[in-house]
C-alpha cells in the first residue's frame, strides 16, 4: 500500500516545501532565507558523501550473473 502512496506523498511533500520556502522569503529577508537555503544545502551534500561513504564501505554486494543465471565474481 505505500508503494501505491508513495508517488502521492512525494507530490505532497515537494509542495510543501516550495509553499514553506515562499513563505519564508515574504516573512523574512530575503538574504537570511538565501544563507539558511545555502547552509542546508551544504549539510545536505555532506550527509549525501557520508551516506555515499558507509554504502560503500559497508553495503552489501551486488550479486552479478550472466546470461545462464549463475552468479559471476568480481
């Protein structure tokens, strides 16, 4: 059943944070709203590395096979 949500929530959850960042830029000037876009930005890049890091170091491999099925080694 979210899988079958999931398209909806995402189109929620973009307009909420288009409507939230509108907002902000009519109740705050708009130079503080452009510092915090830029600061989460930035700490949304460095968590996207470290995620991107641990995958790598401890995720799980990908299982690999060729055209018979049978499971091929790196």
């Amino acid at each position: 059943m979210l899988r079958a949500l999931r398209p909806y929530l995402n189109a929620f959850l973009l307009g909420f944070v288009v409507t939230f960042v509108i907002f902000l830029f009519v109740r705050f000037n708009a130079s503080d709203v452009v510092l915090g876009l830029v600061i989460g930005a930035v700490g949304g890049g460095a968590a996207l590395a470290l995620y991107i890091y641990l995958n790598r170091k401890f995720g799980r491999q990908e299982e690999v096979y060729d055209r018979d099925g049978n499971p091929v080694r790196r």
